[in-house]
C-alpha cells in the first residue's frame, strides 16, 4: 500500500476523512473544480443555515456580493512525500531545540528554509507541514519571519480562510507583534541569520513588520464582512485587531481565549505544540503611529459596509460575534460607539440613535436575550453603554419582564450584566426596587448570581447596601433577633431558615456561590457588615474552625480577616479564636492561607506569638510544602538567627504599608506629612513606637512567649557578636589576598 500504517488526524472539523483514497491527477483535478470547496471549507452547524441564506431570503439585501461567492480556499497541489519526510524528521528537533551551540541553530534553521524554499505556500495547505512551520517559525530569525510572511501577500485572502494555512498566518502575526517593539527601537535586523553585516551576498530587501501588516489591513479590509463570517479567517482578525491597538493578547493556554478554538488548542497540545506565550503579548504594547490611523480607517469602513441585516446577523453568529464585540470595545475607546447610524445602533436596530421604533426591534432584541450567542453580545454592550442608553436599554427591554428575565437559564446573565453595570445611584436605586421582592426565590432557584451582581455595584457606587442586605436576610428567613444569630450559616451553606433548623449541621455542603455573597457583603460599609460578624461570634469556636479546612469556608475567614470595613478590634477577636491552632492551620492546603492572612492582619507583638508557635512545632509545619511556604512567608529562619533585625524590618514594612494606605484613600497630603516625619525624626521611632489600638487592648505578651523571646535574644546576640570578630577577620584577609592579586596582575 502506498498509504499504510496508522491513520492521521488532520486539523479542522473533517479531520476524519482520507484524504489519499484519490490519486494524485484526480485530486488535481477535484482542486479545481467545485469540489475545492468540499474539501477545505467546514459545513454549517446542524439546524443552523449560512449566515447570508437568512438575509437574502428576508430583504434581498445584496450589499456583501462582493465576489466571495467565488473564492476557493488556497490549493497548490499535494506536498511532495519526501519533502513531507524530510519535515517530520526535523519535528523532532522543533519540540525539543536543546543546541550545543548557537551557531548550530542556526545551521539547522537555515538548512530547514533552504530545503522548503519555493515550497512555502504549498506547505502551509497540508496539515502536518503546517503545524511543523508554526513550530519552525518560533526559532527562527526576524529576517526569516519578515521573509515567509512577505510571501503570502499574493494570496493572502485564499490563505486566511484556508483551515490549515490560517493558523500559520495567525502565528506570524502573533511574533509579528512581539517583533514591532524591537523594530520600533531599531533593534530588529534586516540581514538573514548568520549573515555578516558587511557580506558581499546579493539579498533581496525585506520589508518592515510595520508595512507587512499595513499591507495586510488593506488586502483584508475589502471582503471584512465576509471574512469575520468565516470560521477560520475571523481568529486572524481578532488577532489583527489587537496587534493594531497594541492591547494584550491574552493567553493562549486559556480554555476561554478568543483568538485560538478549544479544538484548535486540543489538537495542537496533543501533538506537543506549544502556543506563542512570550511576556511582551502579555501586557500594553507600544505602537507604531500608523497602526492608529489605520485602525480608524478599517473600523470606519468596516461599519459603513456592514449593513443593517448583516450587523444583527453577525451578533448571533458565533464565529462573527466575538470579532464584532472587540470592534465595538475598539470604538468604544475612540468615542465612535453611539454615534448615529454606528455599529451598535445597527446590531440594536436604532435604539442608540433613538429614532422611530422600528417594527420587529423588540422581537428581534427579546430573542438576543434568550439566545446562547446573542445574550453573550448583550453583555459586551451593556459594558460599553453610556448611562443614557444603559437607562433606555434597561428601562424597554428589562424593567418590565426583570423577574421572568431573571430566572431564565440564558438571560439571566445579561440581567446580572445590567444589575453589575449600573451607571448611577438613581438607576441601581430602581434595580433594588425590582429585584427587592424576587431576592429569596433567586437565591433558591440557582439564580444567586444575580443577587451578587446588585452588591458589586452597591460596592462600587457605594449606594444602596442597606437596603440590599435588608431585602436579602428577608429572603433568607432570617428577620428575628434568633434567626440572625445563623445568619452566616444561611449564606455559607445556602439554605432557608426553615430548612437549617431540621437538617443536620455535619451534613450541610458549602455553597460557592454563598460563600461569594459573603466576600461581596464584607467589602460594604461597617454597619451592613455588623449582623454577618455577630452572627459569625455567635458560633461554637470549634465548628468554625472547621471551616478552615474547606476551600469554600476558608474563603470566608480569609475574607474576614482581610476586610478593610472592619475595625481592628473585631479583627483581633478573629484571630484569638484561632491561637494555639495556627501550626495545624499552617500544614492544611486551604488552612495555610488563612494564616497568611492572620499575619497580615496582625502587629508586631502578635506576630512574633503566631511565629513562637509555629517554632514550637517546626519539625511538623516543615513536613508540609504548605507550611514551608507559611515559615519563608514570616521569616522564620531570620527571627531564629536576628529577632532585633526581624522586628526592625516588620517596623519598616508596617510604617510603609500606612504610607501608601494614605495614598490610596487620597489623602495625599497626610502621607506626605508622615513620610516628612519619618525621615526627619526617624531615631525617635526607634526609641519609642507608636500605640495603637490593638498595642492598648493586649499591652501584655504572654508570659512564655516573652521568656522565650528573651532566651533567643541573647542567644542570638552571643552568636552575633562572635559572627562580627569572624567578619572582620575574614573581611581583612580578603583585603590582603585582594591587594596580592592586583600586584600579581
């Protein structure tokens, strides 16, 4: 057989079928004829028609025939099978590129780019050849780059929606972006890799990475619309989007990610690719001036083009949908969002514009609500809108039908969208009026989401959280002075007063989502905090303690501890329920954290007694790799050898973290006192530190803890000492040794 031995996946919806079952002359010939598009092209999603059968069939709106109907993905014949072996040989150094030598990279890369040359398209449209190019280009050089990218420019729309080469295309332009930083600083090389400055070899002039993509923009620009309903082409253009507006471009290795599909990822990890990571795609990018100017331009025209119908079509669609929602984020950040006749304004059908109705706005609006892809694309606008039309939007589509839209299984995410984004304390006051009488069946009925949603923005617009809190311990039954002592209870685990009281405590799972409401209600003021902390010392010791080894519980305490609405005292009180017990805590996977915030939230005095206490039981905190973390986390091993340079130094941490809480809370003018202060006077301090109020409710260490201080103290003093005189002499011998070296040279 010419074809024997294990079958191969290819890339791509199809991947199962043979593709060698013809021979070479049939294949050539089925290449060209209309069966091309048979091979390359993906076929719509079951009981779902293309995205352009639904608008010719509504208005005959034509304005996209532009000549896609015509274009065939790229096709250059099969890859020749020694070459292709050839490839496969070299895969194994790609996966694994461990060199002597640099300079044997370097050989190797170029012998690999002289044995494809006048290949390199036709390489890109087989599967195996162009997964092996995408491995190849992340060793090559930026001249090698700069050189393959400029010849897809030919053909550049056949390769974009090709489902092989459009992966090679997307990872040129992704090292392309991390490449325009070291151009701009004029770092990056135009000379081939090994090649001298001053060599004599005739080479051709590589154009700059700057106009390969401008060149890039004006080739895709024309047929947008079309290419962002094409499921391999719209990758590259949420690519492109982001290296023209120099935002990060997020990590590949998350499943969530927009610009690679979780079958692209799968197939590349099992063949033991690895995506482009590089720290430089990670963060704000700076670039070029153009890039600015050509961005304008392709939105510009892009929204003139896109029609009406094609707009709403695109929203639903979920290959166009996440291209269409960073364009509007893209304008968004440019003021172009809600202009008259914008993006939006099409997409919502004239609800930004605010004209006359039109006939089928509602209906086609309700069904975005409660459609999988278009409710995603409602969330992403709500973000975006002002609070004019947030108002408008909030106030025609959601206020009316808010409970029914609320327990919905798709819509519900654009209500906790709209609960979480409200832009005034007028509107979020409406919100809690609405939603005030459905807060208990939503917490029930798997919708505490959107009760969450209504405390983040109660958070930010810091408005609204008593009555939040009221309406929400109603729900939950507990309204009495009795029922509130189990209040915590009721959110940790989730569950009605009514029931709490006839289940069995051991029994009762934590709630993710109550053990959320819990963190959300703890960053709001004081006063809606105080019955959550009552009922939370109303507990038995014992049984909350418990919660500290659960990785839902331990997100409770740790929020406690850490909260910044509660006074320094109750803080105090949390962590004198857990004395004695923090070596336990600090050997436990979720425990450990809980003394990490422990010491945080503790002064110097306390401090040192959390560390007495881990010392005294070092052997067993050492045993696990959680406490390991725990001692390096509060210097264990510098309190053993130094306590005076380990007080001193958890001084200076202390003095600077009230510094910059002063510059948080904008009152700039006491930290710079402070600062003033500190430097001016700072032997004063040390002689006398100041009282605060935890230093007046606990003046006095226990007794042990001081003894135990004391012994080391001295015997940390002794051992100094004796490191001094050994220091001196080791510093002068060096010194001799020194001045012997430099007679010797």
């Amino acid at each position: 057989m010419a074809f024997g031995g294990k079958r191969k996946v290819r890339r791509g919806k199809r991947g199962g079928e043979n593709k060698h079952e013809k021979s070479p002359d049939a294949e050539t010939a089925t290449f060209n004829a209309q069966a091309v598009g048979d091979e390359y092209t993906a076929p719509p999603m079951e009981g779902e028609s293309t995205p352009f059968t639904s608008i010719e069939a509504e208005d005959g709106d034509h304005s996209m025939d532009i000549d896609e109907n015509n274009i065939s993905p790229a096709s250059y014949g099969l890859v020749n099978p020694e070459l292709q072996s050839y490839l496969k040989s070299c895969e194994a150094m790609l996966d694994n590129p461990q060199f002597e030598l640099p300079e044997d990279r370097i050989i190797f890369v170029n012998n690999v780019y002289s044995e494809i040359k006048n290949y390199e398209l036709q390489l890109t449209t087989d599967h195996e050849c162009s997964r092996i190019l995408e491995k190849l280009f992340r060793i090559s050089s930026e001249y090698q780059i700069k050189r393959f990218f400029a010849l897809t420019r030919d053909d550049t729309i056949r390769l974009v929606i090709h489902r092989f080469s459009s992966h090679t295309i997307q990872t040129l332009l992704l090292l392309t972006a991390v490449a325009l930083e070291r151009e701009m600083r004029g770092e990056s090389s135009d000379l081939a890799t090994g090649e001298e400055p001053d060599s004599d070899a005739v080479r051709t002039e590589m154009p700059k990475f700057e106009e390969l993509v401008l060149t890039l923009v004006d080739t895709l620009q024309p047929m947008w619309s079309f290419l962002m309903s094409n499921e391999y082409a719209s990758h590259i253009l949420r690519v492109l989007l982001l290296v023209l507006s120099g935002r990060p471009i997020e990590d590949q290795t998350n499943p969530k990610n927009t610009i690679k599909s979780r079958r692209s990822a799968k197939y590349v990890e099992d063949r033991n690719g690895e995506p482009i990571n590089h720290p430089a795609l990670a963060k704000q990018r700076t670039v070029p001036e153009s890039f600015a100017t050509a961005l304008d331009k392709l939105l510009e025209k892009a929204s003139e083009s896109i029609s009406e119908i094609v707009a709403r079509d695109l929203a639903n669609s979920p290959v166009g949908s996440p291209v269409l929602q960073l364009m509007l984020s893209l304008q968004a950040e440019k003021s172009q969002l809600e202009k008259d006749g914008s993006l939006l304004d099409k997409c919502l059908m004239g609800l930004v514009s605010d004209g006359p109705a039109h006939p089928r706005r509602d209906a086609v609006i309700g069904m975005m609500l409660q459609d999988v892809v278009g409710s995603h694309f409602l969330q992403r606008a709500v973000e975006l809108m002002s609070p004019k039309l947030l108002k408008r939007f909030y106030k025609q589509y959601i206020c009316s039908k808010l409970k029914e839209l609320a327990f919905h299984p798709i819509s519900n995410f654009v209500v906790q969208s709209v609960l979480s984004n409200a832009k005034t304390d007028e509107q979020l006051k409406s919100m809690i009026a609405e939603i005030q009488p459905h807060v208990g069946d939503l917490l029930f009925k798997q919708r505490p989401g959107v009760v969450r949603a209504l405390l983040d923005s109660s958070i930010r617009l810091k408005c609204g959280a008593a009555e939040i809190t009221d309406a929400l311990y109603q729900g939950l039954g507990a309204s009495g002075e009795k029922e509130r002592k189990e209040l915590i209870n009721l959110l940790a685990f989730l569950v009605p007063y009514s029931r709490f009281v006839q289940a069995d405590y051991n029994r009762l799972p934590f709630s993710l989502q109550g053990s959320l409401i819990i963190q959300s209600i703890l960053k709001l003021p004081s006063s809606s905090c105080e019955p959550l902390m009552e009922s939370f010392f109303a507990q038995d010791p014992d049984m909350i303690y418990e919660w500290c080894k659960d990785p839902s519980g331990s997100r409770i305490i740790e929020a406690i501890i850490s909260s910044k609405q509660l006074p320094v005292v109750t803080k105090r009180r949390v962590l004198e329920r857990y004395a004695n017990k923090y070596a336990d805590l600090a050997a436990n996977k979720y425990g450990s954290h809980i003394v990490d915030a422990c010491w945080r939230a503790a002064d110097i005095p306390y401090k040192e007694k959390i560390l007495i206490e881990l010392l005294q039981r070092e052997t067993q905190v050492r045993d696990s790799p959680f406490g390991r973390i725990v001692m390096s986390n509060c210097r264990a091993d510098q309190y053993k050898r130094r306590v005076d340079e380990w007080r001193e130094r958890e001084r200076n941490i202390q003095k600077r973290k009230r510094l910059f809480e002063d510059i948080l809370d904008g009152d700039t003018s006491t930290a710079a006192a402070t600062a003033t202060q500190n430097s001016a006077s700072s032997k004063r301090y040390k002689k006398a530190e100041e009282k605060d109020e935890i230093d007046e409710l606990f003046a006095t260490p226990a007794a042990p803890a001081k003894e135990a201080t004391k012994s080391q103290a001295t015997t940390e003093s002794q051992s100094d000492a004796n490191g001094k005189e050994a220091g001196t002499k080791r510093s002068k011998k060096d010194k001799r040794s020194k001045k012997k070296k430099d007679v010797s040279v």
